[in-house]
C-alpha cells in the first residue's frame, strides 16, 4: 500500500507542477512580492472557499474544489521559498532556480508523508476529505498565531511545519478525488 501512496503522490505532485510551471509563464515570479502573512491569507482563502462549497453543496465560481486544493499545495510551496528568502520588489529568481526551490519543497513534503504514513499505517485513506479541509483551517489558525508571535513558539513546530503538513493534507484530497481510495 505504501507504494501506491507513493506512486500517487508523484502523480498529485506532477500535476500540481504543471500548474506552476504555466502559472509562472504567465505571471513570472511575481509571488515574490508577497509577505509569507500574505501567503498564509491566500492558503485560507482557498480552503475557506472548499469549506463553504462543502458545506454548501454548491458553487457559483467555475474553479472546482480540485483546483483549489492545486492551489494550496503551489502556495505553501511559494510561501516556504518566501519563509527562506524573503519577499522581494524585484523578480530575483530565474525560473529554473524557482522551480528547484518548489521541487525540493514538494520533496520534503513527500519524504515527511512517507515518515508519518509509516507511523500512522495509512489511516489518511480511512478520512473524509472534509476532514482534510478542517485539518488545514486549523493549521492555518496555527500558522496565523505563530506570525502574530513574530515565529516565535514555546514547544510547537514552525510556520514550515505548518505548511508541509498542509501540503500532504492537500495531496491526500487529491488522491481521492483522483483515484478514490
């Protein structure tokens, strides 16, 4: 089982990136300019928006659940490169250096999921997605205090925790929503 999650999360994984790597032909690195607190308003955004769709039963925007959670999973990635570098007013990253930091983002992501799905014997599969949406409302909620703290915690994780975790919640959603379970 663990090598399907493994296979699948590379598939998540590499649709996610096609998304990037457009969205980064169209608008370059832009991002850049964003504090990480800007970062963490556009992740709960999102997951905000999964939510009141849940909830509601409907949607009245054409984006589907699908693309928000694609969404999530680029932003914490951009938000971890914001987290290490910094905003910036200019485009100071090329884009192969852009996509080598969201590349090895997603790869600490996955290399995390693998250590926690071996503690936790893929219980994720027995979830509800809403449950996934819940999970990365409360972690922003987490990020959130951590920033109003100025990154500064007693014995919690970091914001870069945060974001990882939201990340593997992201892709669990994505793998039942493209695969089932």
């Amino acid at each position: 089982m663990m090598e399907k999650t493994n296979q699948q999360f590379d598939s998540i994984i590499e649709i996610c990136k096609s998304v990037f790597i457009k969205k980064m032909m169209d608008y370059g690195v832009a991002w850049r300019i964003l504090r990480t607190t800007s970062m963490t308003d556009q992740i709960y955004i999102k997951a905000q928006r999964i939510r009141s769709i849940e909830e509601k039963g409907d949607q009245q925007v054409d984006d589907d659940v699908r693309s928000e959670y694609i969404g999530i999973i680029n932003y914490c990635s951009m938000a971890l490169i914001q987290l290490e570098l910094g905003p910036s007013d200019s485009e100071d990253l090329s884009a192969e250096e852009t996509l080598k930091k969201y590349a090895d983002n997603l790869l600490t992501a996955k290399e995390l999921m693998l250590r926690k799905n071996h503690d936790y014997g893929e219980a994720w599969r027995n979830m509800r997605i809403s449950s996934y949406t819940d999970l990365i409302l409360m972690k922003i909620k987490r990020i959130k205090q951590i920033e109003d703290n100025q990154g500064k915690t007693l014995v919690s994780e970091g914001i870069d925790a945060n974001y990882l975790d939201i990340i593997n919640y992201s892709v669990f959603a994505l793998i039942k929503i493209e695969f089932g379970n």
